[in-house]
C-alpha cells in the first residue's frame, strides 16, 4: 500500500513523540495501521509525505541512486535575480559538499495554497517571493540550505511531488490511497 498525504506544518515525520510536551505526530490523521514515511519532510515543512508498509518500495523511494526527483513550492525572502537562479541550477557548494543541480524557476504566489498556522513572519521592508524547485537527492534540510547559499532564506517549503506522485490538491492532514 502507498498513501500520499499532506504533511501539515508544524507535524512530526513520526507516530511517536517521547519530547516534553509532545509534539504532533502521524498518529493523529488516522491513517491505516503498518505504514510508515518514506522519507523525510522536517517538521515546519509542509506538503506531501508518502507512506507505505512495503520495504522494498520505501527503499527505492528514499535511495539517493534512484535519484527520485522531489518537487517544492519555496516562499523565499527577497527575490532572487536570475544568478542566484543560475547557482541553484549549477549545484550549491553546502558544508556537505555541492549538490546537484536544481531544476529552479519564478513563480507567482499560487491561489490555491492554504494559509498557515502561525502564518509565515511578514516584513514591510523585506519584499518575498515564490519559486518552483526540483532536487533529486535529500540531504538534511537541503533546500532550505541551498536558498540560503544563495541569499534568500526560505520562509515556506511545501513539498509539491515525489516522483510521479503529487499533492494534487489534498488539503493538509488529509490522505488517499495512491498505490
């Protein structure tokens, strides 16, 4: 079984929280019994997380050599020009080592998205601006990181597809049976 579900702000990537107090977890979205994330989406990220009960598919889903692309909507602060552009599609030199390119474009603030709670911090003198951004590999806060190398900080991520599997207008906290 494969599920795609809508990962709401601020919601651990986990059905268990032993912090003080806890934090929300997957456990409260009744999703069906034996599944478990494949993958990451950091917990004020928000978007599509696919979960699945089989091994094997979780594997290819998360294995960097497979190179499964992961698609965001990123709010960032400021707008970048066309080589900050240019460096995110060139591959970003992070502490880790560079990344792989990105596939990067400007985008309008898009209609259908939800409003947040808490909403993303707002600043009269510092204007913001949206981008399409698709990585094939997942290191530990990499867009977030990558925008940030470039000069714009990332307010929102909103993770839009994996692969060939989108959010496709779930609502956030909702899920649906995609495989």
């Amino acid at each position: 079984m494969l599920i795609a579900f809508n990962k709401p702000y601020g919601v651990l990537c986990q059905f268990t929280d032993r912090s003080q107090p806890p934090r929300p977890t997957l456990a409260g979205f009744g999703l069906p019994p034996g599944v478990y994330p494949a993958g990451r989406l950091d917990f004020d990220s928000e978007g599509l997380l696919l979960l699945t009960d089989d091994g094997g598919l979780a594997h290819r889903i998360t294995d960097p050599r497979h190179r499964e692309e992961k698609s965001y909507l990123v709010q960032v602060e400021g707008e970048p020009d066309e080589a900050a552009l240019e460096a995110l599609r060139a591959g970003v030199a992070l502490n880790d080592g560079r990344t792989r390119p990105a596939r990067v474009r400007r985008v309008e603030a898009p209609g259908w998205l939800w409003k947040r709670d808490p909403p993303v911090r707002f600043r009269k003198s510092v204007p913001d601006s949206f981008l399409e951004l698709a990585i094939s590999e997942g290191r530990n806060r990499q867009v977030r990181r990558m925008t940030a190398a470039v000069g714009h900080p990332t307010l929102r991520l909103v993770r839009l597809a994996v692969g060939h599997h989108a959010l496709d207008g779930l609502a956030p906290g909702a899920w649906r049976v995609v495989g």
